[in-house]
C-alpha cells in the first residue's frame, strides 16, 4: 500500500485495512484498474476521502469505480 495510503487511513480510523483492501478489490475488479494508480488522481483521492466514514465500504468501491471509469478510464 502506497504511503499516502497510510496517511490517509491513520487520519481516518473508520477504514480498517481489511475495509480499505476489499474496498481497493472491488474497485480493481469493476475498473480493470490498478487502486494506487486511482488514488494518484486529485478528485479521485478527494471523493475517496469524502466518502470514507458516510457510507459502508462496497457503497464507496462502487461510486469511485463509477467516477473512475466515467472519468479516468
């Protein structure tokens, strides 16, 4: 896992790092895309971020494959 990763994650004790890797899963799986990469774009990280804490985990993998593949991909 990428340090910026464990940053984010120590800020935000609400994403456990079995959350954070099926979350990182799914994400991969809908995308076809590698999670670190994602995670290297601003809004990308930004809406990860955002949503961590106010929905369950599949509920975040699947709004940021969305916002990946209509954005990113």
């Amino acid at each position: 896992m990428g340090l910026l990763l464990r940053v984010i994650l120590r800020e935000r004790e609400e994403v456990t790092m079995n959350n954070y890797d099926m979350i990182a899963s799914i994400v991969e799986a809908e995308t076809s895309a590698n999670f670190e990469e994602l995670m290297q774009d601003e809004e990308f990280k930004k809406l990860f971020e955002s949503l961590v804490g106010k929905v369950n985990g599949t509920s975040i993998a699947l709004q940021l494959s969305e916002y990946a593949n209509n954005n990113l991909i």
